[in-house]
C-alpha cells in the first residue's frame, strides 16, 4: 500500500502539469475578452492598451512558462515568508488576479472562511443526515419510511438549489416579522467576526438558509448511496450466516452490514470533499456568501484568466489528492482489493 | 404618474436633507448593496460601472455632473467657462481654481499637484488606463500655483470637460501612487484597495469582488457631513436578490441597478419597506442593422465586411418596414415598465442634442407588408415566408444573455413573423458577447448575424464623440483585428462632413442641430440604427435612507456625503 | 447561476453497491432467453418499477401526443394575456409574453425528456466502459483513471464555450439548426458528467476481479470480453442505475444553466430547466409557474428512479424469486 502511494504520488506530478497545460489551452482558445465588463463608451483603442497592460500581447508559452514561475515558485516563497518573516519573495511578481490587478492567493485566502463555513458545514450536515436514513431505508426497503426518504431524496436532487434557496428566502427573510426568531438574514455577511456568543448566534443564523439548502441536496445523493450500498449487502451470505449463529439483529446491521456498505461510501465522501472548496455556485450567488464558487464563476464571467487558471488548477491538486486518498482507503477497509 | 410623484419625493427629501442633520457620523450605519461587486477601487485601471461608483464615494473629481446633466463643482471652486475666463476664447485651454485648504483623508494638503501627478497617472503609455479617452487631446496639464490647474490642448475643444469632470476621472494622491505608474500600476495593490481621496468615505477594509467597510472621512470639507459614521458596501448576487434585500426584507438601506421586470418590481415594492427611483440618461436599447453579408459562404476577409453589403438589409425600405412591425410601447411595458420610454433616436438627452423625432411609435404592420411587398419581397410560395429571387427572408437576430433581451427577441421575432419575416434567434453570453476577442464569431462587433440588440450610451452630456463612431473606415474589419465602433458598417460621406462641422462647432445651440441632424441620419433617414427604448436606470433606496438624487450622468453615489437616516 | 454547470457538484452522484460483501454463487448459466424472461417476470411484479413505469410512460406521452389534443402554439405571444394565473382558456396560466404555460411545459418537456435521456445515456457509456476497462485490465488503469482526473479538473464553462465556438457552425451546417445544438449540448452534458460513473464502477471492479466466480470463469477459459459482458457488467448494474437516475435530473438541470448562460437552445426554445428558472422571480405573484416544471422534473425523476429500481431489483438473481 505504501508503495502504491508512493508511485500515484510521484504520477500525480506529470498528470498535474499536464492538466496545468490543457486547462491553459482550454483557456486560450475560449472566446472571450477580459474587457468585455469594461463599458461601451470606453473606446477599442484605450481598450487595446488596456490588454496590453495585462501581458495579453505576449506569446502563450511564455505566459504560459510566467504563470508555472509564479505559481510555483513566487507563491510558496511569499508562504514562507508569511509563516517565517523572512523576505524571499520581496519584489517578485506574483499571479496577479486581472480584474482586481491583486494577488490571486490574497483572495482566495480571503475566500476559504465564508466557503469552509457554509460549504463544509452543509457537506458534512448532509453526510450526518444521509447515513441514518440511508441505512433505515436499505434495512426497511419499500416500507413507509424508504419511500418517504426515496421521495425527499428524489425531490431534493432534481429540484434546483436556485429554486430552494429563493423560496427559503421569500419564506424566512421576507415573510418573517424582522423581530422574530424565525427571520434568517438573505444575505451573508463576510465581514462577521465571531468573538462572542451573540456573533457566534449571527453567524449561525446566517448560515442556516444556505446550509439547510446545500445539505438537503447532499443528503439526498448521499443516502440513494448509502441505501443501494446496505441494500447489496443485506442479502448476502454473510449475513445469513451471523444470524444463524444467532448474533443480535441489532449487531448484524449494524456491525456486520453496515461496516462493509461503508466502504464504498467512504471513498465517495472522500471524492467528494475537493468538492466543497469549489464551492457551491449558485448557493453562493443566492445568498451572498461570496465564496470560492462565486469567485470562480466572476471570474469566468470577467475572462480573469490568472484567476481562472489558478483556481482550477488548485481544484485539480485536490481531485488528484482526493483520489488518491479515496483509493488509499478503499485498499485499506476492503483487503481484496490488489493494486499491484 | 407614479414615477413624477416618487421623483418629487426624492426632491423633497433633497431639499430638507440640510435641517435633518447636523453631525458627522450622527446617523450611523447605512447598508449599500450592489449586485456587481466592485473589484479595485482605481477607476483608472478599470472601465467598470462598478468599480466607478464604488471608488466614487472615496475618490473624487474637480466636478461632477449633477440629476440634470449640469455641471457643479466638487473640488473646484466653480465651473470654468468662457464666459467666467476659464475656457480660453479659442477653446484650447481650460484653467481650474481649486477650492482652498483641502485635506486628503490621510490629513495631508490636496494641491494642483496631485491634479497634475493624476493626469501624467493615466497619460502614461505603459499604464493601460481605462480612462484614456477622457484626456485625449490634452497637450499639457501645468500647476500654475498650487490651488490653479491648467490644461492646454492641441486643437480647439469644443467640449473641455473630459478629463476631471465626472466619477471616471478623479483625483489620485500623488504621494500615494507616485510609484505606480506604468508599467508598475498593477502591482499597487494596497493603494488600487485604498486609495486616499478627498470624498466622504474611507476604505476600512476591501475585500475584492465581495466588500468594502468603510467609515466617514474625519477630513471632509464640510464638518457636518457625512451623516452615517460608517457604510457596509455589498456586492454580488443578481438584481433580483439585491431589489428583495431592500425593498422586502429591509436588510439593506440602497440597491443599485435594479434592472427586473416591471411586475416582480411592482411585487417587490408591495413589501413597503423602501421605494424605487428612477432617473433617464442616454443609455438606448437598439437593434442594430448589419450592412453587410455575414454569411458563413463568403471567405473569412470579405464575411461581414463592406465588400459584401447585404443581400436583404441593404434596401432601405426593408430596413424600415422591419422598424415599423415594432410596438415600441409594449416592449417598455414588458421590460422595463415605468423605468423605459419608447424611442425613435440614438441620442434621448440632453434635450438640446436630442431630435424631437416620434415617427417610429406607432406599429404599422400593414404599412410594413406594403413596403416589403414594393420592395418585392413576396411570399410566392405560399409558406407564409416573403421570398425574392428564390430567397427566403431569413434573418438572424443576436443579442446577448439577459431575460429582457431574450424576451425583446421574442415579441419581435413575433411581429417579423406577422409580416412574413422568419427570425433566428441566438443568445450569446455577454463575456463573450461584449469582449473584443477576435477569434471569436459570436462578438457583437463581428456581427456574424443579421440583425443584433444590445444598448448602448455616451459618457457626460456631449454626444459628439458617440455620434462619431459611425464614421465612414471605424467599421470592424479584419485588418483592425475586428475592433471598431461603427458596428453597421454605416458610410456616408455627407454624415462624415457634417461630423467635422460638429469637432469645429462651439456655440451650443448649432452643435444641438448638427447632433439632431446626424442622429436622424442614422435613425429615421435610413434606418440603419433602430431605436427601441429609452432606458432609465432604477434603483430603490429604504424608507429611512434621505438624500438619494438617482444621477444617470454621473456615479449614482455622488452625493453620498448627504445621505442621511430619515428619523421615524 | 451555474452550479450544475461547472464541474465542482457537491457530490459525485452515483452509487457503488456491489463492491462490499462477497457474491457467493456464481451467475446462472440458463440460456439467455429464460434469464430475460425472469427478469421481466420479476420486474412486473415490482410494484414500485410498474408505478414508475407507468408515470414515466404517461410523463412521455403527455409530452409528445399531448401538442396533438391541446394544440396551443407554445411560442403565440398575447400581450393582452401576460402574467395570467390558471384560467380555463390557459389551465396552467401564461408567462411573460403571454404564451399558454401548458403548451410550454410541453414543448419544453419534448427537450429536456431527449436531452436528459440521451445525455444521461452517453454519460453511462462513456462511464461505464472508463470504469470497467480501468478496474479490469491494470494496464489501462493508471492512464484511464488520469483521464479522469483531467475531465473531473475541467473548468465546464470555458470548455463549453470552446466547444460552442468549434463545432456550432459545422454542426449547424451538418445537421441544421436544431438537431446541431442539440447533439452539442448533449455531448458536452455526456462529456462531462461521465467521471463519477467511471470510478465507481471501476471500484467495483476492482472488487469483482477477485472475486472466485470470475477466477471460475477465467479457468474455464472465458475471453476477456465474454468475462466483462456476462459476469462482470451484469453485477455493477448496480451502481449504473443510481447514476442513470441521478444522471437525468442532473442533465435536465445542467441544461436549463447552459441556456441561461446564452449556450444552450436559442432563447425561443422553452425547456423544464429554463421554465423553471425563469419563474423563479415571479414565485410571489404566480406560484404555479415555478410549481408547475419543478413537478414536471421531480416526477420525471422520480419515476426513472422506481423504473431503476425496479430493474435493478429484477437484475439481482438474488432478489429475483423471493
């Protein structure tokens, strides 16, 4: 197993440049113009310096070869210095975001608090929610229950986040007395602190809509997932056998059952994780939250491409991460498995 | 109705904002959200409507434009004018007087240098700054003393207000940006974040593309304002959710841009816990007609190009029954409501400059048949579809991505099918749709379609150089790598002499005729531009925010300093 | 607004099932045909397959003979009409333009019914073959499973509007207007959501691999292809059903984002996603114009979901005959 780690490891070294170069391509060859936000009245001439100011004229490689320095030379320096104090990366020009003409790690710093909070908290609510009544519904499949949580499930999975999230709003924030304990804020404040017990109740309460909508949607994939995983499992062999042994219900699901459904579940929570910094986009949109999501799609939007590249290339890393992580433990919690 | 009785509310709110308040800071805190989220605060290094509005309430220029297109000074004393000495009588320099002891927020003197330091800021060649054109023409800006300015230009401009005047030209600190010019404006970052100005705010914290914090200058000019000590600025989300978060749940005190369909906003106001205002510019909705063949037959140098003038839009008479199927009244009414008129010209306003022409407002649909039918456009097949020469009238119609604009396409694809005209319609998202790439087909200066829809306006009150884009040789073309702004391909050299009579004209009442007169040459003389909506721009304010004067002319947020809480 | 657009979902959607306990006896080795009449015998009697069944068919024929007996233009504009709530000249109200909601629905339906099944089936495939070529040969694995890596790092927007700027034209030409952007947008649908199929299953092959009924079949000297078809894809039929399920919804709703964006149908093309989001600012003055697609999609869902089930169920000589 440590051996396996070790070769995807040193593979993940070529794969991710080799993704760092086709996602460049991708981006060079999409239409699209950085100063398409810039308004009509600015004239093409004034816009054609403009780009040149951003380094558009120079040739792709070596925008390509100045963006591969900075990432991976510039940015861990100032890290450094950041942790150290130390100034190795004075002066050095690093992947500088073309809309806001600042550092793109800066603001993706800036970015992970709100994202981790509301993405992270909803991703392992879901999990939280989906375990339970995936597993009652595999162990009681077709009773009241399972249809009930195939229906919720079902409905929470194909109705769009774009819809929940407003209707959550129009119900909590606009219905609401402003005064009462029900009213939810419909838009998430990014410069909260919490320092005390009543910032930590405004940012609870300010979490709650997004993450009520995120997590039904996660919940509802996860527990088809859990359900069909108990499912397989329920009516193998195996189980027969410990209940003729005369092992306690309880303890066959439980015990038996439910730790060998959990394998693939595991890996596909485990894949999913690079998920959560990516944001959820559209949740981000409806209430504000700003996160890493809407950083990215803005700045699709805005043909930012430093910012573009970066960010999904540090998605790619954690894929890549994840995947390996996802395989690590699969090879660990089921022993058949042989990767070499 | 509605829209006179909320503008009179507004006045007079204006007009009482003085004996509402009398402290600086007294009001507390107010609550701004824009649904674009500004992303530098350095109008110079970004053409952004956002980005100006934003950075409007901390940097700021020596004049602006005031609700009525007027000119009042900010940091100036008064408006230069030929009459007052000025503007010099061969309208080739201007001199400013700047108003004395004025602080930047950091507490240090603003003098003409910083005026000067500012101009030499954009100016620069390696800067790529966004405001540009506002000093085009300019052949020296000189600190006379340190409270006077003078800018001399190479030729006589009729129109001296570019540079300084208005939210895209303020003034920087030179102490500040000193190191920043060039090539090195980029790598500002803390000053492009905070920039030091002289307006009624000072940045707290920026957070790029999400907030800004800001608190009240201790500096400002004038002790007793601003009101609010301290002002969240919020971006992001889409108009929908910014209008709700004013005008239902009451969470924020001023929603910017509220472009929505006039029912949701009409639902929107029913919550009772703000208002809307609505104030026009010059910003028209238009469709405009592709001269030339765009035809994916023809080789890629001559596609779209003068050298293939179009097989259908060229006949002027096919052009103007095209305008007459249009029920300009129901396009407002579906799009825009009390915040749209209809409109038959390029240039609305000011009203000097605009044409009191109103022939296109009326839908003609028998008109149009019979002009199509004289042009011999027939349908002799029987399909319901006009042909001519065993070619169907066909025509395709882009625009960018935006639920009016896709609803416009639709009602109109209507109209053209009601008169035997078939319609493609195609969406194009509007970062691609609005950039310059010249790789790209879908862009709407290649205009690799028919027929396309998108609005367009001009910057202060002076429309000349808006009204000069049509030139004859300003056409995108592949040998300008597709850049260029007259997007019809429109050449006709009567229109280019009377342009240079209007760059040599300086008595306002005869550059009003000559702009009225080149208007309607590409309106209703030949159809080439049809006009369809008036845009307003709407925003809604809270029921205790006083002080708000919606100004289409400049930064919405030009009088920020006299906002105020309207005590219940 | 394009979460399901852009390749960050929050979950990867499908599920791996059969990876877990070990399969004790072997595949039946009755001749092909009696094996299929089982699994339909099963699947008959599988109440909720046969509810799903029957929803979906009637989802199906309201969608493409329902235009025959209400034949409303879905695209006739009347300005006098806008914003109707249900009336019995327009039973589901009308929209902004004032067109018939039920003709729309309709129409719409016919779309986002081909897309969401052909996008969803492309998807499998593609999945499908990516995981079981993976899990199966080892050879394959390293360099398949980076592909996938790639494909799941993939920013979806710039590659969609690469793709729109590459094969619109050409596709356009091919095949005319319609059908172009349709085979467009279906593949970039299928193109881009395969990945989650291909891992799980490839897990689940892994799995399987070792299993002894497959070291059985080897030593009797199956090929390689006769393993993959008759022993290895019939027990990770599993998985392909949770993911065709959730494929669907998710290509419905990914549909409605890419014509939002301005790179799906033209504007003139109503869908259940586009429907949808379109009436999502009017939720407060006419409800049932929100309601009315989000049931539409639901009830799409959930019928394939019982349907899947269903299938799964009649697939598993386990279950067949309890």
């Amino acid at each position: 197993m440590l051996n396996f780690t070790i070769r995807r490891l040193i593979i993940a070294v070529p794969t991710l440049l080799f993704i760092a170069v086709v996602i460049f391509g991708l981006l060079q060859l999409a239409p699209g113009d950085p100063m398409a936000q810039v308004p009509l009245t600015v004239p093409p001439e004034v816009k054609e310096r403009m780009r040149e100011a951003l380094g558009l004229g120079q040739p792709i490689h070596i925008q390509f070869w100045k963006w591969l320095v900075q990432f991976f030379w510039v940015e861990p320096q100032v890290l450094i210095d950041h942790i150290f104090g130390s100034h190795f990366a004075d002066g050095k020009l690093r992947v500088l975001s073309w809309q806001t003409r600042s550092p793109v790690m800066d603001i993706v710093v800036q970015r992970m608090p709100q994202t981790l909070w509301v993405v992270g908290m909803s991703y392992i609510v879901g999990i939280l929610i989906a375990l339970p009544i995936g597993i009652y519904s595999a162990y009681r499949q077709y009773s009241i229950f399972d249809q009930l949580g195939t229906f919720i499930a079902m409905i929470g999975f194909s109705v769009p986040t774009f819809f929940t999230g407003v209707l959550l709003i129009v119900i909590f924030s606009v219905n609401m007395d402003h005064g009462s304990f029900w009213w939810f804020p419909s838009i998430y404040d990014t410069t909260l602190k919490v320092t005390d017990w009543a910032s930590f109740g405004q940012q609870i309460r300010q979490m709650a809509m997004p993450v009520t909508v995120l997590a039904l949607y996660n919940a509802a994939q996860i527990s088809r997932f859990m359900r069909a995983s108990m499912l397989d499992n329920l009516n193998q062999d195996y189980v027969r056998t410990a209940r003729a042994k005369g092992v306690g219900e309880r303890a066959v699901v439980m015990v038996h059952v439910l730790r060998n459904s959990l394998i693939p579940v595991v890996t596909v929570i485990a894949l999913g994780v690079p998920q959560v910094f990516g944001g959820a986009i559209i949740t981000e949109q409806v209430f504000k939250v700003n996160g890493l999501g809407q950083l990215l799609i803005g700045a699709i939007e805005a043909n930012d491409l430093p910012m573009v590249q970066t960010l999904t290339f540090i998605f790619a890393v954690l894929i890549v991460l994840f995947n390996l992580i996802a395989d690590v433990l699969y090879g660990i919690l089921d022993p058949r498995i042989r990767y070499d | 109705m509605k829209l006179k009785t909320v503008l009179l509310g507004a006045a007079a709110a204006f007009a009482m904002a003085p004996a509402a308040m009398a402290e600086r800071g007294a009001d507390g805190h107010v609550n701004v959200i824009y649904w674009q989220a500004p992303s530098i605060l350095n109008p110079y290094l970004s053409g952004g409507t956002k980005d100006i509005e934003s950075s409007s309430i901390i940097l700021e220029p020596l004049g602006r434009y005031d609700p009525d297109g007027n000119l009042v000074p900010f940091l100036a004393t008064e408006i230069p004018t030929v009459e007052n000495g000025g503007v010099s009588e061969d309208l080739t320099s201007i001199t400013w007087k700047i108003k004395p002891d004025l602080l930047w927020s950091d507490g240090t003197a603003f003098t003409a240098d910083d005026v000067v330091f500012t101009a030499a800021y954009c100016m620069d060649p390696e800067g790529g700054c966004a405001q540009l054109s506002k000093f085009n023409g300019i052949k020296t800006v000189e600190a006379v003393d340190p409270l006077t300015v003078k800018i001399t230009f190479e030729t006589p401009q009729p129109n001296p207000y570019g540079a300084f005047m208005g939210g895209q030209s303020p003034i920087l600190q030179k102490a500040q940006f000193e190191n920043c010019t060039g090539g090195r404006a980029a790598e500002c970052t803390e000053a492009n974040f905070n920039p030091i100005g002289t307006g009624p705010f000072v940045v707290d914290e920026f957070k790029p593309n999400d907030v800004i914090s800001l608190s009240a200058n201790p500096n400002y000019r004038d002790p007793a304002k601003p009101a609010f000590a301290t002002m969240t600025f919020k971006g992001g989300g889409d108009a929908t959710a910014a209008g709700r978060a004013v005008l239902e749940t009451g969470e924020f005190d001023y929603a910017w841009n509220l472009q929505l369909a006039p029912e949701v906003l009409e639902q929107m106001a029913k919550g009772g816990k703000g208002e809307t205002v609505t104030a026009y510019g010059t910003l028209v909705e238009r469709i405009e007609m592709n001269l030339t063949d765009p035809s994916p037959d023809l080789a890629p140098d001559i596609r779209a190009t003068v050298a293939a003038p179009h097989p259908i839009l060229s006949d002027l008479n096919v052009r103007k029954a095209l305008s007459m199927a249009i029920d300009r009244e129901i396009l407002v009414e579906i799009g825009y409501g009390s915040a749209g008129r209809a409109t038959c010209n390029l240039v609305p306003a000011p009203e000097m400059y605009a044409s009191p022409n109103q022939d296109c407002i009326p839908q003609d649909i028998e008109g149009a048949k019979a002009l199509l039918d004289e042009a011999g456009w027939t349908d002799s097949d029987g399909d319901g579809i006009r042909d001519k020469d065993g070619k169907k009238f066909h025509l395709l119609f882009q625009s960018s991505t935006n639920a009016v604009r896709q609803n416009f396409q639709d009602a109109i694809k209507a109209w053209w099918g009601e008169i035997g005209v078939e319609t493609e319609l195609r969406n194009v998202s509007g970062s691609v749709f609005f950039g310059g790439d010249a790789g790209s087909p879908d862009t709407f200066q290649k205009f690799y379609a028919d027929v396309e829809m998108y609005a367009n306006n001009f910057d202060g009150t002076d429309p000349q150089a808006y009204l000069a884009q049509y030139r004859c040789g300003n056409e995108p073309k592949p040998s300008s790598q597709w850049q260029g702004e007259n997007i019809n391909r429109f050449c006709d050299p009567a229109y280019d002499a009377l342009l240079d009579e209007l760059a040599k004209t300086g008595e306002l009442e005869k550059r009003g005729e000559i702009a009225k007169r080149l208007n309607e040459m590409l309106t209703k003389d030949t159809y080439t531009i049809v006009p369809l909506v008036d845009r307003g721009r709407v925003s809604g304010h809270s029921n205790t925010l006083g002080g708000v004067a919606l100004n289409t002319w400049d930064s919405e947020l030009w009088n920020v300093a006299d906002w105020y809480r309207i005590k219940e | 607004m394009t979460e399901p657009t852009h390749t960050p979902k929050p979950v990867a959607p499908t599920g791996a099932t059969l990876a877990g306990g070990p399969l004790p006896e072997p595949m039946p080795s009755a001749p092909p045909r009696s094996q299929w009449v089982d699994v339909w015998h099963q699947f008959r009697h599988h109440k909720g397959a046969m509810a799903g069944g029957i929803v979906f068919l009637f989802i199906v024929l309201a969608v493409f003979l329902g235009p025959y007996l209400w034949d409303l233009d879905p695209s006739k504009i009347d300005f006098r009409a806008r914003n109707n709530g249900p009336t019995w000249a327009h039973p589901f109200g009308t929209d902004q333009l004032g067109r018939d909601m039920m003709a729309r629905l309709m129409a719409g339906g016919q779309v986002s019914l081909a897309v969401g099944i052909t996008a969803m089936l492309l998807a499998l495939f593609l999945g499908s073959l990516v995981g079981i070529l993976a899990g199966y040969f080892r050879r394959l694995d390293n360099i398949l499973m980076r592909i996938t890596d790639l494909f799941l790092a993939l920013p979806l927007l710039p590659l969609l509007l690469v793709m729109v700027l590459l094969f619109r034209e050409p596709l356009s030409a091919t095949f005319g207007i319609e059908t172009g952007i349709f085979i467009l947008i279906v593949t970039a649908i299928g193109v881009t959501s395969w990945m989650p199929t291909a891992r799980i299953v490839r897990g689940d092959v892994l799995a399987l691999k070792e299993r002894e009924f497959v070291l059985a079949a080897r030593s009797i000297g199956t090929t390689n292809l006769m393993m993959i078809l008759r022993h290895i894809l019939p027990n990770v039929i599993s998985p392909i059903v949770v993911s065709a399920t959730l494929g669907i919804a998710n290509a419905i709703i990914t549909e409605s984002a890419l014509s939002f964006l301005g790179l799906g149908f033209p504007p003139d093309f109503p869908t259940w996603g586009r429907l949808l989001f379109d009436a999502v600012d009017y939720m407060q003055q006419n409800p049932e114009r929100v309601v009315m697609p989000g049931i539409a999609i639901s009830l799409t869902v959930l019928s394939v979901n019982y349907l899947g089930d269903g299938l799964r169920d009649a697939l598993d000589p386990r279950i067949r005959g309890r």
